[in-house]
C-alpha cells in the first residue's frame, strides 16, 4: 500500500538516506553530525556537514565551504534548521530568509539534526574561526531540550542528555566491562554494576521539573552564545513553532501524515512518546520562563507558535510533520522572523 508521506512528500525519501545511522558521522565533543560533501536535488552539504544557504542572487554560503565577507547572519538551532521538509537547500528557513525576507546580509545554516542546545552552542564554538564579523544570531530551537529533558536524571549531568545518549552510555559499559576483565585477570576485583540502559518507559514525567530545567540549561547557553556572538551581534531566542503547540485543528494534508507516522513508528504514537510536552499550557510555560531570563541577560526573546497561529488558516499546509515544514511553512516562518524581529 503505497504511503501518503510517499505521495505528498517525497523529498523525506531524501532525508532519510541522508539521516542513514549506518553512515551517522562520530565526532569528537559533538557526537554526531551529517555527513559531509553530500550532494542531491534536496540537499547538500559542504566540508564540515554544514548544509548550504542560497542567497537572492543565486549565491550560496555555508559554514565550512564558502563564507562571504561580513558581516554575516547566523540561524542556529536542530532539525528544523536544518530544514527538514525543504524540497531544496534554496526553500529552508535560513535561505528563505536571505532569497526573500531579510536580504541584507548572508544567513548561515547552523541547524544540527537532532541537537541539544548544548550541540548547538558548541557547533558554532568550534566553528566560530571561519566566520567574518556577525550582526545577527538568531536561534530557533526548544522542542528538543523538551524531549531529552524528559530522559532519567542520571542521564543528564551537567549539560543536559542528548539524543541517541543510551547509546553511548551503553557503549561505554561495554569498554568499562572489557576493562574490568583485564583487571580481574590481573587480581583486582571490580565494585562497579552494571547500569541498565533506559527506555521510553523510564522518562521522567515531572513536567514542571523537566520545563524548569530545559529553561536553565537553555539560558546558561544562551548567556554564552552573546559572549561568543561579538559585540555587533544581536543574539535572539525564538521558541520554534510545533504542531501541537500552535493549533489543535491541522490542514488536510497536515492530518493525513501525523494519522499515517502514528500508524508506521515502530516505537509508538506521538501522543503515547511526547504528549505530555506537546499541549499548548507546556509551550506557554516554557515559552514564559525562557522570557524572563532572556530578558535578565540581553537577549531577545520571541514565541512564534501564537505568531504563526495567527498568520495561517486551517488550509494552509504548512507541517511534513509534526515539528517540520513544508516550502510555504519555511516562507511563512522566515516572512514572520524577518517582521517580528525587524531584520531587513
């Protein structure tokens, strides 16, 4: 039976080579990025993973491939940034911004799939010597410092977890469980157990808590991405519009592929992973937190979700997904930016 998604979205079959976890990209401090030099009619990336912006007059820039003179603007955050959805690298949010909106200036894709606002911070920390001067940091992120804050606390530490985390941490007590077989081969006895790896059944469900702390591990970045910015810049949080968040009718098609993704996941519903993070009071929630200290350290704050409510109807098609755009939901968000921010 041939698949919705398939018919009315078939640049996700592109996305998906792309995002193959057989070719997944290990990286020192980052863990994981996309595969460099990749090349399709949907999207490209350059040296260093970077996916490339196109500019009004068929220029194009990235992070690691070519940078033009500054100043230069910089749209970080996860998936949404990267542009998943985008039938090309010249329809996601950061070259809508410099094609149509907010042409002034270059903007670079910092987008990191899957991320953290860790990830995020440091992709541009290890990134930032190949840039000019920067005017503008816009990061356009949120939903994913909800998902992972909800995974146990001993995953967290410090920096918050992160995607594919159980992973690593399970890789890691297998080489603690190799070394602990030298040891008792060589008389010493190990005290260590053996720490069982979560599931989705093992998510905290304190939201409160887990919106409290998304906020503080989102603000200490964010304080650190005005210092890294440059004094010139002006560094803006935007808490990125979702789905659920903005409106509870969808557009036809919209309903069509949530329906279909709930039926295929092999992992379960969206309401039955992420329903507790995914209902309007939750976003206004995190959404006030995150204004409050955005305001205490200089930095802008924007919640686009009552924004982009207001700017479409129950017709406009504008979500591949739940948490991606469609090209018009790339435009529409990028046109809304570009008003609500004042960048020309």
């Amino acid at each position: 039976m041939a698949l919705h998604r398939d018919e009315l979205t078939p640049q996700l079959q592109e996305y998906a080579r792309f995002d193959d976890r057989g070719e997944a990209r290990y990286l020192p401090y980052l863990m994981y990025f996309h595969q460099a030099d990749y090349r399709s009619p949907v999207i490209n990336t350059d040296r260093a993973g970077f996916r490339i912006s196109h500019g009004p007059n068929g220029e194009t820039a990235s992070a690691a491939g070519d940078v033009p003179a500054g100043p230069v603007r910089v749209l970080t955050g996860s998936s949404t940034v990267l542009g998943i959805g985008a039938t090309s690298d010249s329809t996601t949010l950061a070259s809508q911004l410099w094609r149509r909106h907010a042409p002034a200036a270059p903007w670079l894709n910092f987008g990191g799939r899957c991320y953290n606002s860790t990830q995020e911070l440091l992709l541009f920390t290890l990134h930032r010597h190949l840039l000019p001067e920067i005017d503008e940091v816009v990061v356009f992120s949120g939903l994913n410092d909800l998902t992972v804050g909800r995974l146990p606390e001993w995953q967290q530490g410090d920096h918050g977890a992160f995607w594919f985390c159980g992973e690593y941490f399970e890789k890691m007590e297998e080489l603690r469980e190799a070394n602990r077989k030298a040891n008792r081969r060589g008389g010493f006895r190990s005290q260590a157990r053996r720490r069982t790896i979560s599931t989705h059944d093992e998510v905290r469900r304190n939201i409160p808590e887990v919106v409290e702390s998304a906020a503080d591990l989102t603000l200490r970045h964010l304080d650190s991405w005005r210092l890294l910015a440059g004094p010139n810049a002006r560094v803006t949080y935007v808490l990125q519009p979702m789905a659920l968040w903005m409106r509870d009718r969808h557009a036809p098609e919209e309903q069509l592929l949530f329906d279909e993704i709930d039926r295929i996941s092999k992992l379960g519903t969206w309401e039955a992973l992420y329903g507790d993070i995914s209902t309007p009071a939750v976003a206004r929630a995190f959404a006030e937190r995150l204004r409050a200290g955005c305001e205490k350290i200089g930095v802008r704050f924007l919640d686009l979700n009552p924004v982009l409510a207001e700017a479409v109807t129950e017709r406009d098609w504008i979500y591949v997904d739940r948490a991606h755009y469609t090209d018009h939901g790339y435009d529409v968000v990028a046109g809304l930016l570009a008003d609500h921010l004042d960048i020309r």
